[in-house]
C-alpha cells in the first residue's frame, strides 16, 4: 500500500530544512523553539492539510509580528522550499493577509510559480470578488506558466478540497474573461485548468458552457481537446446539445442492445466478465461513445452511480460485440457492500440495457 501523503511530507528532515532556509535569510529566526512548536504532542494525530496549516502558525508565532517583513522573508525563501512544505507559504497569506489585500494578492502571485496559491486565494475572491478577478485577469497574461494557470485554477466555482465560491457558482461570468484569455494557451497544464473550469462552471450553467465551447470550437486541435475535457460531466450525463458539438450520432440510430453478464451471484474481492452486442442500423458508420455504469450499494442504503468509459469511435453498419471486465476487489478509494447491483450499457450518453446482480460477503 502506498505510504500516506501525511508522512510523506512535514518530516523532521524538511521542517529542519526550511528553518535552516529561513534562519540564513533572517538570522533571528529560533530554529529549536519553532520545531518544539510544530512537533507537538498532538502532530501525528492530524491530517496533511492540518499539518500545513499547524505549520503556518507556528511560523506566525516566530517571523516579525510585522506582516511585510514577515511576507519578505518568504518570498526570499520560496524558491528554495519544495513539496508540500511550500504550500504553507500562501497558507501563510490566507491566515494573515486579510487585511493587507494588495501586498497579499502579489505574494500569492510569487508563491504559485513554486507551489500553488490556488486555494489561498478564495477567502481573498469572497471578500472582493471584483478587484481579486481584476487581479487574476491581469495574471492571465503573465510569462509564466503556473502564474497563468493560477488565474484560471484559483477560481474555478468548485475547486475540489478547497472552498467553494458561492457568488461565481451563482454567476460565473466574472471567471469568462480569465477562461477567454487562455483558451489557447501554449501549455497543456493551463489549458487542463481552463477545461476543470469549465466543467465545474458546467454543473451550474451547462448551457453558458455549451454556448461557449460551440465559439471556440474549431480554434485549434487543443482547444478541441479542452472543450471535450471541459463538457465531460454533460457528455456523461448524455446532454445532447453537448454531443453534437462532436458529432456523435443519435443513440435511436441504434437498435437492440443486448447485456449479459457471465454469472448474476458475485463474491466481494473477485471480478467478472459482461458482454454487449448492439446493431447500427444505419447504413453509414456512426460516431460513439460507449460507457457502462455501476450502480454500488452503499453501506447503509441508497445506491451510488459510477460510470466508466468503454470506448469512443466510429462504428460500421451492423453488429458488434464487446467484452469487459469488472472487478470487485477492495480498494483504498472503494469499499463494496453485499447486496444488489445494477450493471447499465450506455451509448452517447443513454442508458441502453441495464441488468442486476449480487454481490456477497463470502
């Protein structure tokens, strides 16, 4: 099992490393009394995210009570602080720079080219939504890489682990212009932000969304790539405006889907086969994408949808067949439960067949 990111990161080694960093930019710096600070009695108990934030005030308690001087020395250090350690930086900022807007918007801008200040950034949208998307439209425009996919990542509506930002939930046009900017950016890692925008921006206002990505289709390859990776939550849902932005044939062109799985009684920890036979009944090849989903009990009650990509291409006239593979064995991101499943085929976007199953304990 891979070691948790908890230990992983914050050891006596690192913390020792960064107070050494500190310390030759600001001699005054107490290394022993800062690590007594961190390594409390509760330390082991508390999670990553806990950890960088323990970090941070303690770090508080041993720079200069003076909030430049303190933002000084690290942005001295930043280039020097790797890992998770130097998500602590902006962590820094989110705590204690409230009330210092602009020199605080400026160091997040520093810390995410060596980390990323994307998730210290949201307290600073929620209490100025205006001047912090000002901010971030002028970054969009930077030289720099990470700086550029900080202006998109920062405010996406539902950045996973992070805040939600409940105003560009509700109107998400403060985000477009950011999103306009880097539509064709040169790198990938930006335009994969501006594709997680888009789809969170989606869940609220599929068709602002659909809307957009019908202007900039066609622009260049990759921001075709980033507009299918941005309608991917409306293309699993099958919403059709969004299939036939890429030409993906009607599912009524298709006829009979025929589901069979190998065996309907499964033991939790082992895996089956199921088969899928369709008939295109068009007489001209026709685009699909083909996904199954896995309806999973939950534990108490209530079932939880789960869809997979099969594949995507062109299919000819007539009939085809496919086979797949499940497995049922646990894992640290999915635990099974005896019960009742449900197995569904899924062509562009349409539950076509659907078929039940056990699962048992043993």
């Amino acid at each position: 099992m891979a070691e948790l990111l908890k230990n992983i990161f914050f050891t006596s080694e690192s913390i020792d490393e960064v107070s050494k960093t500190i310390q030759r930019v600001y001699p005054a710096f107490n290394i022993k009394n800062f690590k007594n600070c961190i390594f409390c009695k509760e330390w082991e108990m508390l999670e990553l995210k806990q950890k960088m934030r323990h970090v941070s005030t303690c770090l508080r308690q041993h720079l200069p009570d003076n909030y430049f001087q303190a933002i000084e020395i690290l942005e001295r250090i930043a280039p020097e602080i790797k890992g998770f350690e130097a998500m602590t930086l902006p962590d820094y900022v989110e705590q204690y720079g409230l009330e210092h807007f602009g020199r605080s918007l400026q160091a997040l801008a520093w810390f995410t080219r060596f980390s990323s200040s994307e998730f210290a950034i949201r307290p600073f949208i929620i209490k100025d939504q205006k001047k912090v998307m000002e901010f971030m439209v002028q970054l969009a425009d930077s030289e720099h890489d990470w700086v550029r996919r900080f202006a998109s990542e920062g405010c996406r509506p539902r950045l996973p682990w992070a805040m939600a930002v409940r105003e560009l939930q509700k109107d998400p046009s403060p985000i477009l212009p950011v999103l306009e900017k880097l539509k064709n950016d040169p790198s990938e890692t930006v335009r994969r932000s501006v594709a997680n925008n888009l789809n969170d921006i989606s869940k609220d206002h599929p068709d602002l969304v659909i809307d957009l990505c019908r202007k900039w289709k066609g622009i260049s390859a990759e921001t075709d790539k980033l507009i299918k990776h941005g309608l991917r939550t409306l293309l699993k849902e099958g919403k059709t405006e969004a299939l036939r932005l890429f030409d993906y044939a009607d599912p009524d062109q298709i006829g009979e889907v025929q589901l069979k799985l190998e065996k309907e009684n499964i033991p939790i920890g082992t895996g089956i086969y199921f088969e899928v036979a369709f008939n295109n009944v068009d007489s001209t090849p026709v685009k699909l994408r083909l996904e199954y989903a896995i309806y999973y009990k939950k534990s108490k009650s209530g079932l939880s949808r789960k869809v997979f990509q099969v594949v995507e291409k062109e299919f000819g006239p007539g009939k085809h067949h496919l086979k797949r593979k499940l497995s049922f064995l646990d894992m640290s991101t999915r635990k099974h439960y005896a019960g009742e499943h449900f197995l569904s085929f899924i062509i562009n976007g349409k539950e076509m067949a659907r078929s039940s199953f056990n699962l048992s304990s043993g």
